[in-house]
C-alpha cells in the first residue's frame, strides 16, 4: 500500500495538512507516513562566545520539539484508525521530504504553508514551495487557517497582477 506522507513541524498549517491526509488516508484506504525534519543548529548564535551547553540545551530542545511533533501525529493517527510509520530526520526540510517521498514511493505529498507572500518567500524560503519543485508525486499545499482572509484576498491579487 503506497502512503500518504505529511510533512509537519507543529505550525498550524502543518497540523491543517496533517488533518487533510488523515481524511485522505480514510477515503482512500491509504496508510500514512509522517516525517518531521529538524536541524542542527550552526553559528554562534550572535554570541561573543557562545558555550557548549547553551547549544547542546538548543539542539536537545529542537530534537524533544520534533519527538513530540511525531507523537502528537502519531495519537491523531491511531485515533482515526490510520495506519501510520514515522520518520524523524535531521538537514534541510524540503530536502529531506523529498528523499523520504522517494524512498517509499509515496503517493501524495501533503505540507503546509504560512502563505508567506511573493517577496516574503523570495527573502525567507520556502519549504511548501521546494517541496512542490522538487517532489516525486503530487503535492497538497494546505494553508494556515490562522491566516487571516483579508490578508488571503490581497496577496491573491498582488500575485494575479
């Protein structure tokens, strides 16, 4: 059976993309699979001189925040009666969704997206939108539903024009 894999970090956007592949997974009988990517933090994190524990306490927090990221689908999953693997990985998130899409030949893609606009995702990245370039299936972009509409209605017209 061919899984549909969700990407998530805990946003909302995230947690709206999970909630649209568990309703996917029921529709179609499909298992699925959940992947949260973190990574190892680099720099000095503008510290003049940054210690040792400080970054192991940040790397420990970044990894527990991802455990519990996974455990949280995990529950979701089991309580709509989904089959459900894991995959906890370390680097570039897009990256790393799309070797895991790849690796077990998944069906669906499904991520979420801050709706950052134009500009915003030029200057900041975005992971939705490499995931979406780079990915071996089909990807569903699932919005934040936090977002607010009108903020929705303008971007859409700014990037229409």
């Amino acid at each position: 059976m061919r899984e549909i894999l969700v990407a998530t970090d805990g946003s909302p956007a995230a947690q709206a993309a999970l909630e649209e592949a568990l309703a996917l997974s029921l529709a179609t009988g499909s298992g699925l699979a959940v992947i949260t990517v973190w990574r190892a933090l680099q720099g000095d994190f503008g510290l003049a001189y940054p210690s040792t524990a400080v970054l192991a306490d940040i790397l420990d927090a970044e990894r527990t925040h991802a455990e519990v990221t996974l455990g949280v689908a995990v529950e979701q999953a089991v309580e709509a009666g989904v089959p459900i693997i894991t995959f906890l990985a370390t680097g570039d998130p897009a990256e790393s969704i799309c070797a895991y899409a790849t690796e077990i030949d998944a069906r669906l893609v499904a991520v979420g997206t801050r709706g950052h606009g134009t500009v915003a995702a030029l200057l900041l990245g975005s992971v939705s939108q490499a995931v979406v370039r780079h990915a071996p299936c089909p990807v569903l972009v699932v919005r934040d539903p936090h977002w607010p509409r009108e903020e929705r209605s303008q971007a859409h017209a700014t990037v229409d024009v």
